[in-house]
C-alpha cells in the first residue's frame, strides 16, 4: 500500500511539473488528458488513505477495548471523518495558506480561464479594485514573484558619478593653479609657492527635494496578493532614479540638480556639426585635453550613435564597434572609447534645432552627486479618502566640480 502511494505522488509531482514548464506548449486534449488522469489517481489516492485510517482506527479501538459501532459519522463504520487533500500531495504543497491565489486550486483555475477561456470561479474573483469591470483574472502570487523580478533594473548614469553626503549651503573650494617643481642646481632652492584658490570659485550645494508618491484606495490594499507592495517600492525607486538621471544629464539648475548640457565647455571644446561623421569625432578627441584623457566617456542616445555607426573612415571601415562583453550586454565604442546610451540627449535629427547639443565627451566622475537625505520610502494614509499613500523622497544637489573633460557636439547653426 505504501509503495503505491509512493507511486502515486511520484506521477502527480510530475504532471504538476509538466502543467508548469509546459503550460503554454499544452493542448486542450492534452489537458484534458492530464486532469482526467489527476482525479483517477485522487480518488485511488483517497481510497487507500480512507481505508488505512479506517484500519488504523479500528485497531485503536480493539486495543482500547472500545465498543466497534458508529461513531458519529452516520456510517457506521468506525473511521474519522475523512481529510481532504490537495492536488499537491503529503509534501503541503499548494496547501492553504491563508493566500487563496497561492493554492493549486486557483493555479489550475487560472491555467483553465488562460488556455481555454474558462470562467475564473466565483470564489476568487475580486469585487473591491480600482474598477471591477477591468478584472478578469487575478494572475497567481507565484507567477507575479517572477514577473516582479524581471522589472527590476538599474540606471546607467547614476553609478558613474561622484556621490557624495555633504549639508547643503556647504562651500567647496576649488582650486585654479597646481603648484609647479622646478629644477634646481646643487645647494640651491627654489621659490616658495601658494596654493591659488578662487574666491569665487565655490561650490555650494543647496536642498533640492524629489518626491514621489502612489496612492491606492483602501479597497485595493485590502485585497493586494502579496508580492503588491514590493511592485509599488519598485516602481517608484525607478522613478526617481530616472529623476535622478534625467537631472545629472540635462536638469537646468531650477528646484533640481545643474545637469551637464546646462554647463558652458571650454574655450574650443564646443565642436559644430552639421550631421554625425567621422570628422566629429576627430575634432572632438582633438579638443580634449590630454590630462582629461582617461576616464572619459562619450553620451548620446542610441539613435545618435546608430548614426555614428553608419559613418566609415576613408578604408571603408566602420568607425564604431558594438561587442558583446562578458556579461553578454552590448559594449559601444567610437574610436576606442566607451559610449554611453541613455534618452537624455536629444538625438540627432535634421529637424534638430541649431545650437542643440546631440553628443558630448566627458568624465562622469566631474559631476558630483551631493545627497542630504537619502531616498526613503514612507507609508500613511489618508483621512480624507482612506487611501493608502507609499512615497518616496530624497534631498539631492549636483553640480559639475570641473568641467575640463566636457567636450561637445552639437547642431550647426545655419550660416
């Protein structure tokens, strides 16, 4: 009898395995093959279990010494009421607990309503969301774990700046002249230097807040499966940290962060162009200082630099590289140095208005980060509406600190 029970869970563990990594490759014969099969080896599951309580029972009474008869069942035959098991057998799984959109039950639900459009059962509709007419089906808790990995990600400019945790209205001195050595005959000295600091060179961060905040009514928190709230945190991490990124790249200075773009270049580091070519880059590489050399990265969106990939140099060679690196994302490159693609800068077009900078060089480690108080997330509710308010906020500055690696291109003005 063990061994057959042992068989028995051995299979439906592995039509449960089947029904998951196969769900969508299934038929409906095929389904229908499969749960006519579950209920054949449920009811001999079932049988096996009734019977062995019914023995296990009725020799509990004997060594008792307990009179065999009916023991309140109604049938007359000595054995507990019977436990209902799960679809998931002994192991639990799939058992209830306490999340209904968890059991195996509303997980074959669910397949049924996706492969053949059957009605979700009344018992696991929800009647309390934002507007019950848009609700078909609620996906199963364990499918939305994985649809909520798969959004997280992670901003390509936010970890190549200098962050820092200074107070606001803080001043940082900035230096214009390095102090020199020279060369000096046996016995002799040389002369005495001072550090030069600008007086007017300070830079002096000030208290930019960044907010945001989701609010859901009472309803809808009251009935959130539970992988919700960490959707919510998500999403509004993202949402800051394309704030964030958005600002560092081309924020104007008002109520945010100074953006890059908004930064004047030195003197002949603002190169023209009427169309992305070779003689940009060229141009570019030539007007940055070579003590700005390493470290420096070019910016521009990915149609710009799909641009820039179709220009070739007088070989007939492709002057830009794309390669796979070893994390299997793609590594950009134009005349051997890194690129970096966001939808900050505006791409190139010949609609583009003259003056606009489309690319620009520059060493992200220039720009500096400051951060008060750094993102927290909060929750309350409130009064007025019941709703349930999470928010996000921060106190952040950023400035560019030396702006010797800034080179850019941009639109030529019509002459």
């Amino acid at each position: 009898m063990d061994k057959r029970l042992k068989e028995i869970e051995a299979r439906l563990a592995q039509i449960r395995g089947e029904l998951t990594t196969r769900a969508a490759e299934l038929k409906e014969e095929e389904i229908t093959a499969l749960e006519n099969e579950v209920e054949t080896l449920q009811q001999e599951r079932d049988t096996i279990v009734a019977t062995a309580e019914k023995r296990n029972a009725l020799l509990a009474r004997i060594a008792a010494g307990e009179p065999v008869g009916d023991d309140g069942d109604g049938e007359g035959n000595g054995v507990p009421p019977r436990v209902i098991r799960n679809f998931a057998g002994a192991a639990g799984e799939g058992r209830d607990d306490g999340d209904k959109y968890g059991t195996m039950e509303y997980r074959k639900a669910f397949m049924r309503h996706v492969c053949r459009g059957e009605a979700i059962p009344a018992e696991y509709r929800a009647d309390a969301v934002s507007t019950t007419a848009e609700v078909g089906a609620v996906i199963p808790t364990t499918v939305l774990n994985q649809i909520v990995e798969k959004l997280e990600s992670t901003g390509m400019i936010l970890p190549l700046v200098t962050r820092t945790a200074y107070k606001g209205g803080v001043g940082i001195p900035v230096s214009t002249v390095k102090p020199t050595a020279t060369w000096v005959s046996e016995g002799a000295g040389s002369d005495k230097q001072k550090k030069n600091i600008k007086k007017d060179g300070m830079i002096t961060f000030a208290y930019h807040k960044l907010r945001c905040a989701v609010a859901v009514s009472l309803e809808v928190d009251t009935m959130a499966i539970s992988a919700f709230e960490s959707l919510l945190i998500n999403n509004i991490a993202e949402a800051m940290v394309k704030a964030l990124e958005q600002a560092i790249i081309s924020g104007d200075g008002n109520g945010k962060p100074k953006g890059i773009l908004a930064e004047t270049p030195e003197t002949g580091q603002a190169i023209e162009s009427a169309a992305p070519s070779y003689d940009d880059l060229v141009n570019a590489e030539a007007a940055l200082p070579l003590a700005y050399e390493n470290g420096a990265r070019w910016c521009m969106s990915k149609k710009t630099f799909m641009g820039y990939v179709g220009v070739k140099d007088s070989n007939g060679q492709p002057i830009a590289r794309v390669n796979h690196g070893i994390t299997g994302k793609p590594e950009r490159v134009l005349l051997g140095r890194e690129v970096v693609c966001c939808d900050y800068v505006p791409s190139y077009a010949a609609t583009l208005e003259a003056g606009t900078v489309f690319a620009f060089l520059f060493n992200f480690k220039d720009y500096v980060l400051n951060t008060n108080y750094t993102m927290g997330v909060k929750k309350y509710e409130d009064n007025d509406t019941d709703d349930k308010v999470t928010k996000g906020i921060m106190l952040v500055d950023g400035k560019v600190v030396d702006k010797g690696s800034l080179v850019t291109i941009k639109k030529l003005k019509a002459a």
